[in-house]
C-alpha cells in the first residue's frame, strides 16, 4: 500500500537537502515532488543552477503580458517535461497559482495541481493534496505556507517505510501544528485563492520569523508581543470668521442759527426843515441782510477694536485599543508523561 508523507520548509535550499537524503534513503525520484515560492523570482532561465531547466523567466514580454497569468495553460506541458527519468531538479518549472503567485515546481504533485489549473479547475493545489490523501485542513495550511515563501516536499512511499521516511522529513521541517496556530493567531482560518500574493519584502519577514538553528535541529518560534503606541497629528477642527461691513444710520442734530431781517418803515412827521437835514438831494442807502445756516462735515472716530486671537490649552484623551501578542500551547503527547498539557502565554518587554 502506497501512501502519501508531506512536509513544509522555511526555504528551497532545505527541503532541496531532504528531496537528495529522500533519494538517498530509496525513494524513487518519480515518487518525490516539490513546490517552492518564486514571489522573489529566485528561479528563472539561466539562474536556477538546474541544467536543462524548463522553466522561463517570469516577467512582462514585449506584449506586456505578464507571464505569470498564462502559468496555468502552461502548467500542463510541465508535467512532460518533469518525469522521474530527467531527475526531479532538472525538471523544475514555474508556474502561476491563484492566491499563492509563481512556484517552482516538479515532480507528480506539481503535474497534479498543474493539470487541475490548466482545466479551470479552482484550488489546483489543495485539489492536488486532498486527492494524494493529504487532510483538507493540513492542505490549506500547506498552500498557505507555500503562499508566505515555504517549500513542500511530497512523497509516496510504501507504508512499512513510513516511519522511516518520515523522519527524514521531520529532521528539519515545519511544525504543522505550530505553524497552523501561529498563522491564526494573526487572523487566517484558511487559505483564500483570491488574496494577494506575498511580495519579496513580505516573503523575507516571513522567513526570518521562523527562521531555523541548524544548532541542534531546533525550530525558533518568535513569541510576539504588540505595543500601544499613540502619536498626535494636527486636524482642522472648524474655523472662526470675522468679516466687517459698512453699516448707514441715520442721525439728527439741532443747531441754533441766527437770521437777521430788514425792514423799511415809514413815520409821519411835521416839523421845520433844521441846518442838517439835506434837502433835495439824491442818496442811496444799502442795508445788508445777514443770517447763518448749517454746515455739516463728517470725522472718523476709532470707537471699538475687533481683537481675533487662539488660545492653546492641553487636553489628556484616553485612548483605548486592543494588542495581539503569542501564546504558546505544549502537547507532550509522548507515552509516559501522563498525557501532560501545558498551556501558557508568553511576553517580551522592550526597554526604551
């Protein structure tokens, strides 16, 4: 009976090391393969090292069509081009997965998720795994893994050898339980065929996260911890306008003027002509009338000044938010132990 044994890598150069000690150990060439993230685009003609490589470069052609989108109509040819005979590196190709970006691929499980892509099919991979026996949740975590810059190695051994083969898997491979946990704990639950791909930065954060010691085989979980950190910025929160206008009013003033009238009155009189009357003589005699009348002028006075001024107060404002750091769960499943389960949560303070 033939089953299928799978494991996840941080990076290519390690699982490449278990596809040569999985040979080693008898496993047909034919029986292994292999699907590593090109996010950062590692693998292209004439830069892969692999003799022979039927893979492409993967960037814009004179059309400027991106290569990656006709991965998958191309992923069909590479499953000729893959077989046992030519050696499993030599027939790494690259391809295009939705949701996980450009792979390099080779051997069966590649052809498998290749033909799926090629046929419209949704979830090539996952397909690809679930169909070798791989447990639906284990492939989601798997495609992910794939997706964050990880490297799957898949094989079909005899089960009598299981064990044996597994643990060259298991010598320096991902934990999957741990890793699963870990990916949850900053919000996935499964993998989404329509998120976008990781971007080299993204790819390299996610592999010095987990990197791994070759210091005794241990695998170094990160434990995480979040920092409230509140900033201030400057924000318009209204303004105050002032305008002035010209505003008529009407007034009234009394003045007291002077008129001065002129009259001619005529007496009767009887009486002898004296020494100073003139008599028959011609005169004139002009009066003057004289009165005053109003004048009005006008004189600008400063009454009032209009002062606009800010005043700046301080104000203490609570601001309340949530933080994320890493729990750490231990199943100690080994016989003897009692079944012993520890659980705890683990910080890091930073010194500032």
């Amino acid at each position: 009976m033939t089953i299928t044994i799978s494991k996840l890598y941080d990076d290519y150069t390690t699982a490449s090391r278990v596809v040569s000690a999985l040979e080693t150990a008898g496993v047909p060439r034919s029986d292994i393969s292999i699907v590593a993230s090109n996010a950062d685009n590692w693998y292209s003609d004439g830069s892969g090292g692999n003799s022979g490589s039927t893979s492409r470069r993967v960037d814009r052609d004179a059309d400027g069509v991106d290569d990656r989108a006709e991965g998958a109509g191309a992923g069909a040819g590479i499953g000729a081009a893959i077989g046992g005979t030519a050696g499993l590196l030599a027939g790494l190709g690259v391809l295009a997965i939705p949701g996980v970006g450009p792979v390099v691929a080779a051997g069966w499980l590649a052809a498998t998720a290749a033909g799926a892509l090629a046929g419209g099919a949704t979830g090539g991979l996952i397909g690809a795994l679930t169909q070798a026996g791989v447990s639906e949740e284990e492939a989601h975590v798997y495609t992910e893994g794939i997706r964050r810059g990880g490297t799957l190695v898949t094989a079909r051994v005899p089960d009598a050898d299981r064990t044996r083969l597994q643990a060259i898997l298991d010598r320096s491979g991902v934990d999957i339980k741990s890793r699963r946990e870990a990916y949850r704990q900053s919000g996935w639950t499964r993998f989404d065929q329509t998120a976008q791909p990781y971007t080299p930065e993204q790819v390299r954060r996610e592999r010095e996260a987990y990197r791994q010691t070759s210091a005794g085989n241990e695998t170094v979980i990160p434990v995480v911890e979040e920092e409230l950190r509140v900033g201030k910025r400057d924000v318009n929160q209204g303004q105050v306008k002032v305008q002035s206008h010209v505003v008529e009013t009407p007034v009234t003033e009394q003045v007291s003027l002077q008129q001065e009238h002129v009259t001619v009155e005529r007496r009767p009189v009887d009486r002898p002509l004296s020494g100073t009357d003139r008599a028959f003589q011609d005169r004139t005699i002009e009066v003057e009338q004289r009165g005053q009348e109003a004048v009005v002028t006008k004189q600008a006075r400063v009454k009032e000044e209009v002062v606009v001024h800010k005043d700046v107060q301080q104000r203490t404002q609570t601001v309340s938010d949530t933080v994320r750091r890493t729990g750490i769960e231990v199943d100690d499943e080994r016989k003897g132990k009692g079944g012993a389960r520890s659980a705890g949560t683990a910080s890091t303070t930073t010194q500032r």
